[in-house]
C-alpha cells in the first residue's frame, strides 16, 4: 500500500468519528449541552481532542515537507527570501513606533508590545503593495506581448 492510500483511509476514519461526535452533539441540543458541564465534558472534549489531532498532525507534516523541500530545492534562494521578509520586518519595525495603550478591557497594552503591533502592520501593508505591484506588472507584461 503506498502513503497515499494509507492517509486517505486514515482521513476516512478520522472523517467518520468526527461525524459521530458531531451527531453526538447535534442530538444533545445547544441548550441541554450550554446548561450542563457534564455534558459539555462528554459530547465537546472528544470533538475538540479529534480536532487537536488533526491539527498536531498537519504541523508536524507540514514541518516536514518544509524540511525536505528545503533540502530538495536550491537553498540559495530559500535563505535569500527568508532574508529578504526579515529586512522588510526590520524596516517595518523600525517605521512603527510604541506607546503604552489602555484597552478596552481596561489593561494596558506595553510600548513594546504596541510597537510589534505596529510592525506587524506596517509589513503586511509592505507585502500586499508588493503583491499588488507585482500582478499589475504581470498584467501589464502580458498586454504587452
């Protein structure tokens, strides 16, 4: 039996007792499960426990696949990508700037923790203009041909 077939069965599986949580759940009803702890110990922490499953073994897969592509692929132009979003973090980084921030809730928010908030905003305002930029390029590159 190849991988494949094996991890399509096992999804098959893991599908199937997840159906039968679910109408586990579903026949319970949202009042009877909101009113009861038992219930909500017995009907959601295995639904939740197949959904930690699932998601623990997609990291560690994807973990994986990255390694080894890692290794397959020309590594050059994986350290120079990897380098070139640490400089576009440390320009966005060095563009924002923090104050402490009371929120809403009443706790406050660190001038350092306010300054990554402001980081992590500014790159992704950097990287979509460059994923903009670059489909209009294409766009335009290919009306021109």
């Amino acid at each position: 039996m190849t991988l494949h077939k094996i991890l399509k069965y096992l999804a098959l599986v893991i599908g199937v007792i997840g159906m039968i949580f679910l109408g586990r759940i579903i026949a319970t009803g949202d009042d009877a499960i909101k009113a009861s702890a038992d219930l909500q110990g017995s009907h959601l922490d295995p639904y939740m426990w197949i959904a930690y499953l699932v998601l623990a073994t997609i990291i560690v897969l994807v973990g994986i696949f990255v390694i080894v592509g890692l290794f397959r692929g020309n590594i050059k132009n994986t350290i120079i990508a990897i380098g070139s979003f640490l400089l576009i973090v440390v320009i966005a980084y060095v563009l924002s700037d923090g104050t402490a921030t009371e929120l809403k809730d009443g706790t406050m928010l660190s001038a350092s923790g306010d300054h990554w908030v402001g980081a992590g905003l500014i790159t992704f305002y950097i990287l979509a203009g460059i994923a903009v930029a670059a489909m209009v390029f294409s766009g335009i590159k290919k009306l021109a041909k």
